[in-house]
C-alpha cells in the first residue's frame, strides 16, 4: 500500500509518457488514450493535492469515458476520400462500357484505358466490340456482351 501511497505526481507524467511509448511501438490507439489520461491526472494533481485513491479513480473514470471519445474520432478517420479506388483500380471499371482492343478469343482479351492495356475474361467477341466489365478480381476484368 506504501507503493500507491507514494504515487506522486511526477509518476502520473512517467506513467503517461510510458504508454504514449508503448503506443508507439504497437499502434493500436488503445494506449494513447490510457497514455492520455494518465497525463491528466498528473495536470491535475499540480493544482490539486488530493489522495491516491482518489488519482486512482480519476484515473479509471477517464480512461473508460475515453472509449466514447474514441469511437467519434474513430469514425472520422475512416470517411470516405476523394479517390476511393486509389489502390483497387481494378474495382472502379465495374459497370463501365469499354471498346475491345483485342478479341476475346477462348475466353481472353484485352480492352485499353487511357494508356493502360488490362487483361479481360468473358464469352468470345471480335475486336471493337463494346463489353461492360461485370466484376474484377486483381488484374483481370470479367465482362460481357454490352447492351446496343
């Protein structure tokens, strides 16, 4: 009981800076809101002398009121960008009508994109056919027949 007694308000900063440092090494943010309210109850043991079990509970009440905090910065970190295909290219061409470059000829082809030339799989068809690309599965685009 000495050891908690004894719990300053220096060791609240240490504590905080301890598990900032092990955020930082195993991303998670799980520890940086630990990290963040260990940090607050050593700024307000500065102004504020009042006894460890106390620090304790404070300690405890913010770093469970952090979780709601973290699911509402949570979710701002995953909104949507300005380019949502930025590495599934591939998936931005379904639905899209494209013209053959090269026929499709047991059951591959090729279509052009700008300057890219991407591999395609669907049912036999010469080359200037229109086909709309059905799905895409990495590099390859599965298309079929489009509609006149």
């Amino acid at each position: 009981m000495s050891l908690f007694a004894s719990f300053g308000v220096w060791n609240w900063f240490i504590a905080g800076g301890i598990l900032l440092g092990i955020e930082v090494l195993a991303p998670g943010t799980y520890m940086l809101w630990l990290g963040l309210s260990a940090l607050l109850v050593g700024v307000i043991s500065l102004v504020i002398d009042w006894p460890w079990q106390a620090q304790f509970i404070a300690f405890a009440v913010f770093s469970i009121a952090s979780i709601p905090v973290w699911h509402r910065v949570g979710r701002r970190v995953g909104k949507p960008d300005d380019q949502p295909f930025l590495n599934r290219r591939t998936e931005a061409f379904v639905g899209q009508v494209f013209t053959l470059d090269r026929p499709i000829q047991n059951g591959a082809g090729h279509i052009r994109v700008g300057d890219t030339v991407w591999r395609v799989t669907g049912p036999d068809s010469p080359a200037g056919k229109r086909v709309k690309v059905t799905r895409a599965d990495g590099a390859t685009l599965f298309v079929e027949p489009a509609d006149a």
